[in-house]
C-alpha cells in the first residue's frame, strides 16, 4: 500500500476528481438530424474536408462497422456535458471512416 501525506493525498485526489469530472461524467444522447442540417452546419463539408469518409449506418449494423474502422460522429456539449450522436429520423447512425 502507497502512503501519501495527506496534504499530497488531497491534491492528487482533487486532481483525479476534476479529470473524473471533465473527462468521464459526461451523459450520451441521440440529435436528430437530416442531410440539409449537416450540409446547413458545415459538417458534412468539414469531415471530408479533414478526409473522412460518410455513411448511414443502421444501428443493428453498428458493432460490425465500428470493427471495419467505422466510427459514430458525435457533437459534444462541453457545457452540458452531453455526447451528442447525429442520428437520421428513421434509426440510422452517421459514422466516419479516414479514408
């Protein structure tokens, strides 16, 4: 067992805690979007741009395109704390690939 003076104790568990807080207590939620909102948004034009490849993705498909390289394309709200995964109206999932 590691014994720390407490004055240390503190400061490493102040550290923990506040990387805890902004790294890993964050919620996920699903935003529904269409074509025009990410054309609307610039965000279709920006994953290519930074040489990704787009797909919709339905979410029973999901674990074997993450196994392929695919990833879901998310929109976070550090203020909120929320993980946004972009989500089309009927179920499916946008996920990015580097090409």
């Amino acid at each position: 067992m590691i014994h720390l003076p407490l004055s240390l104790a503190g400061v490493v568990y102040t550290a923990l805690k506040d990387i805890k807080a902004k790294y890993f207590d964050w919620k996920e939620e699903d935003k529904i979007v269409d074509v025009e909102w990410l054309e609307r948004k610039d965000i279709k034009a920006e994953l290519l741009a930074q040489g990704f490849e787009l797909k919709r993705c339905s979410r029973n498909r999901l674990d074997v395109r993450v196994e392929e390289g695919w990833e879901e394309v998310c929109e976070p709200d550090e203020k909120n704390k929320v993980i946004k995964r972009l989500v089309f109206r009927d179920g499916g999932v946008l996920i990015r690939r580097k090409l």
